[in-house]
C-alpha cells in the first residue's frame, strides 16, 4: 500500500517552479503507478493553479499509457490467444476508465440473440445468413462510410455504442461472436481491406477446400469467393500471394487496428498520439 500522506504532500509540490524539484516528484509518482491514480484525480478536482491541473493530467496519462503498453506485453508474452482480450487493451489506450465487462456482455447478448434462432443442421451459408440477420438488420451495425478517417471507428466500445465502424473493428467483433458460437470464421489481412473467411476446419490443409468462403463485414456480411479476392488484388496491381487469403493471427489484426489508429491521428494532426501509438506498434512487432 502507498503512504497516502506522502503522496498527498508529493502531488502538492507538482508545481514547483524548480524543474529538478518537479522531475523528482514526477518520477517519485510515476514510480507508485496505477495506486497513484486515484489521489491524482482527485487533487486535479481540487487545483485551482493550471500549470498544476496540466501537470496531473499528463502524469495520469502517462501512468495510464504505462499499464496499457505493460498490458499489451503481457497479452503477447501469453501467446494472444484471445483477439477480444487484445482488441480491450487498444481501447484501452483511449477510454483507461470504461467498464469493459459491459462490451463484454454486449457481445454477450448479440451472440444470444443469434444462438436462440440458430438451427443445429444450418448450413455455412445459413449460418452466416443468420448472423447477418440479427447482427446488422436487428442490431443495425454498418460500416461509418461517411467519416471513415474517425479514430472512433477503430474502439470497440465507441463502434458498439453508435453501431458503426470500420472494416477491422465490424470484422473483429463478427468474428469474436461467431467464434463464440464455434462457427469457424477468422479475419483475412487484405491489403486496403480487412475480410473474414468461412473455414473448413476438417479439411485446413488443403487451402482451396479450407476455406469454403470470405465474408464482408464492412458491406452488411456480404459472401463471396476467391476469384472476387483474385480480381480484388489484380486491380491493386499485386501478385496473389498465400497471406492475403488465409486466416491471420490475433497479434496481426492488432497491428492492423493500430495502423489505422495511427493513420487517422495523422489525417487529424494529432502528433503525440501518432507518436504514442507508434509506441504500441513496435511492442507488437518486436
């Protein structure tokens, strides 16, 4: 436990005009980690000196920012088994304070939803017709055509709450669901795209009969086949290699949530998050 006296008297002196009277305290604070947080919040409610307010804030941030890159170590080093666990660190990095058992059980109830009407002999394509029914025509998740550049699209509790997002973070969440209903559907790293594909998991290593079909999740769960990827790539001018069609790990579709982060703070000018995200980038490519 820490000295809450100390911290008290530590936080009062976070405005000292004398730059190596603050880097101690700074440091001294950074040191507690996350049990200094609630004595910090509480002191920046109190402050009235704004030098002192903007100190508090950048510390939390900074101690927040160490847990979620500590976190996300942690979930590597476990071998990032679960993408639901990796997409909640990356969220979060923006939103430190969200209850996240409620997009838990938000997940929760959509996969409900759909495992009361699924039938037990439903074929591939039936299955998938289903998810689609109740996750964009009951649900109304859509892909945010209108402000794609938006960070927003890319947090999985914000695309949860105003039920749009973008082509990684729709496919994450339909994946995730699907899975949790032990139908077998993984994301694809397209280039410029993010899909999903419907495996065979019987026939795995023969590719063309693994995979029975990709899946949309940007276009309301739209099926199609591999001759669609083959065009799809032609007109990128790139050559069909084996990555774009297979399934990839839980550790690059975090990359690929990060990436588009970074590319939306750039659109913004958001430079120190550009920077922080960065940060997150090079633990996951380690």
């Amino acid at each position: 436990m820490i000295n809450q006296t100390e911290v008290n008297s530590l936080i009062r002196l976070l405005d000292d005009p004398d730059q190596e009277i603050y880097n101690h305290v700074h440091n001294k604070l950074l040191s507690y980690g996350i049990e200094a947080i609630e004595p910090l919040e509480s002191a920046f409610e109190q402050a009235f000196d704004s030098i002192q307010q903007e100190r508090i804030a950048n510390l939390v941030h900074e101690i927040q920012f160490g847990i979620v890159k500590n976190d996300l170590k942690l979930w590597l080093h476990g071998g990032a088994f679960d993408l639901l666990q990796g997409a909640l660190i990356i969220n979060r990095y923006q939103y430190p304070d969200l209850d996240e058992q409620k997009i838990i059980n938000q997940i929760e109830a959509i996969k409900r939803d759909i495992w009361i009407q699924m039938m037990n002999e439903a074929s591939p394509a039936e299955q998938i017709k289903l998810i689609n029914h109740v996750f964009y025509h009951i649900y109304g998740f859509s892909g945010n055509i209108t402000n794609h550049h938006d960070p927003q699209n890319s947090y999985l509790s914000q695309v949860l709450e105003t039920k749009k997002g973008n082509q990684i973070s729709l496919a994450i969440i339909y994946s995730i669901i699907a899975q949790k209903l032990d139908i077998p559907v993984y994301g694809v790293n397209l280039p410029q795209h993010f899909i999903l594909a419907y495996v065979d998991e019987t026939q795995q290593n023969d590719f063309e009969g693994g995979i029975l079909f990709y899946i949309n999740a940007f276009n309301k769960g739209l099926i199609f086949g591999r001759r669609d990827v083959d065009i799809f790539l032609k007109n990128l001018n790139l050559k069909a290699d084996k990555q774009f069609y297979e399934p990839c790990s839980n550790t690059e579709i975090v990359k690929r949530i990060l990436r588009n982060l970074i590319s939306a703070y750039e659109h913004l000018g958001s430079a120190e998050k550009v920077a922080e995200l960065n940060e997150l980038l090079a633990i996951v490519e380690e």
